[in-house]
C-alpha cells in the first residue's frame, strides 16, 4: 500500500477506488471501463499535484519513507562494489556507505549518506546525521580515491551533521571543514547528487563539487525549515512560512547559482518509480563525468575552486 502526503489525500481516495474495483468479484467490461477512467483520472490530478508543489511540499517529498536512498542507488548503479570502512582515527560510522565500485565503464569511488529503513537501520545509521569519524572517513576515501586517480560520486541525503555531546567532543566542526578542504583541493573528478535532504554543513562537506546536482524533488538548505522557525518565530509550527523563505527547492538553487542540474524526477516524485529514478540519475551522472573525466588535475582543482568562488562573490 503506498503511503499517501497530506497534500495527496484526493489522490488516496482515487486509489481506493482502484483497489476495490480490482478487488471485485465482478470482471466484467463495465468495470474495466471504470477502472481504466480511474486511472486516467489519477495520473493526471497526480501530474497536476506534483507540477506546482510548494517549498513545504517538496520538504515531504524529500523526506518521504519510500523514497530511494543512497543504498538504492548505490544496488541500481554500481558493480563489483567494495566497502571501504572507518576513518583509522576512531571508528566506522554506519551513517556514510563508502567504497570503490563500476559505474558503466568508469571505476569510481562511492560515498553516500545513508539514513536506513527501519526503526533498527535507522538508530545502527543514526537517521544519516554523521560524526566526526563518518566525515574523517570520507576524508580518508577521497585522497585514496586521488592516489589511485578514481573519480568520486557523492550521494547527499542528511538532515544534517549530528550535533550531540560526543561528536562535539571529536571534533564535529573540524572534521566538517576539512571534508570540504578536502573536496576543494582534490586532483579528481568530484560529482555530488542532492537525492532528499541536504541539510547544512552535513550536506556541504561533501557537496563542494566541480558538479552538484539535486533531484527534482530534493531541498537544499542550511538549516532544516522547523529549525529556522525555531529560531525566527520561537514555533516550529512556522516551518511552511520558513521553508517558503528559506529557497530551498532545486529551482531556487538553480536559480542562486548553487546547483549546476536538476534531476527530473518520475511523475509522483521518486519514491513512485525507484528504477526510473535510478536511471534517470545515472543517466546524469554519467553526462557529467564525461566532461570531467579528460581534464587534467590541475584543471579540475582549479574549476572547482572557481565554481565556489564566484558564488561565493554572486551574494557579495
């Protein structure tokens, strides 16, 4: 059974309908017939639904429980994948897949934020919120991956860094600032993908990318809307009015310069069609590394740097 957003309401009632004229006893030629309308009534008030979603909308969209996780993407994309783990400081942090694998016909390095499924994935991966060793790790991953000249893929879906006591103890902000000192100062082709939430400094160290693309349906912010409505109006109830303001879609950060790609998504979001979303962002992935793949290291680290800077310079 699909799991329905409030938004998406008159859509569920269609679908029950759906569901008990299939479940019928009865198949006769008026029943196919009402089914059929059914459908044709439900794919199109869906493509309606999702053509003008709002900021908050898409902020449930990208949080929705079905939608493909870096480990979806990661068993549709990638072969012979070998996990590479922990950070040789402390730990392994369960919350960053990383690893080497083959993608089409590039040899890749693979890091992706991995939030987990069920309530006993979710707790072993922290809800994909890393520590300091999960970005100490991936660290380590990115300069291996630059001694044996492999380009990097990066998956980024976390509400952010983990902010408890312990984390702040080893480090957290550190470990942050040197993932993307990390990612700036490479020799190799950096591609990272905004597949659901990219919250914050969780997000950016491992985002700072020649290429940055998002998902359709993806956001993209430095805080979380009920963390903002916290702060501005003292009630998360605000979130709607701060995701509004935040310009957190994929379209706002085209728009700002943030994001290079936006990664069309199938009607109804991914969580819809997971191997089209596969495809679809593989298909871009693989765009992407062509470009990249012919450039010398020097090239790269510079367009790179330059990428940031001027965005940097476009809000001066």
């Amino acid at each position: 059974m699909k799991k329905f957003l409030e938004f998406e309401e008159h859509l569920s009632d269609i679908e029950n309908k759906i569901e008990n004229l299939k479940n019928s006893a009865q198949k006769d030629a008026n029943i196919l017939n009402k089914i059929s309308n059914l459908q044709k009534d439900f794919d199109s008030n869906l493509k309606k639904t999702y053509s003008s979603l709002s900021p908050w909308q898409k902020v449930l969209v990208a949080r929705h429980s079905d939608r493909p996780h870096a480990s979806d993407y990661l068993e549709g994309l990638l072969k012979n994948f070998i996990p590479l783990s922990g950070d040789r400081l402390f730990g392994e942090d369960s919350a960053i897949i990383g690893g080497i694998g083959r993608f089409k016909d590039f040899s890749i390095l693979f890091i992706g934020q991995e939030k987990g499924r069920d309530t006993k994935e979710k707790v072993k991966r922290n809800f994909g919120m890393a520590k300091p060793e999960g970005y100490r790790k991936s660290i380590r991953l990115m300069k291996f991956a630059e001694h044996f000249q492999l380009p990097i893929l990066t998956l980024v879906d976390t509400p952010g860094a983990y902010p408890g006591i312990g984390a702040e103890e080893r480090g957290q902000a550190e470990a942050i600032a040197r993932s993307i000192q990390t990612c700036l100062s490479i020799k190799v082709p950096l591609i990272s993908i905004i597949i659901g939430e990219g919250g914050s400094g969780g997000a950016i160290a491992l985002a700072s990318a020649n290429h940055v693309l998002m998902l359709e349906h993806s956001v993209y912010s430095v805080i979380s809307p009920e963390g903002c409505a916290s702060i501005l109006w003292r009630d998360t109830n605000k979130a709607q009015d701060a995701a509004e303001a935040m310009r957190i879609t994929a379209e706002d950060m085209l728009r700002l310069g943030i994001i290079d790609t936006i990664i069309p998504e199938p009607i109804g979001g991914a969580h819809r069609d997971k191997a089209q979303a596969i495809e679809n962002l593989g298909d871009s992935i693989e765009e992407k590394l062509k470009t990249l793949i012919s450039l010398d290291g020097n090239e790269i680290m510079k367009r790179r740097r330059e990428k940031f800077m001027k965005i940097g310079n476009n809000f001066l």
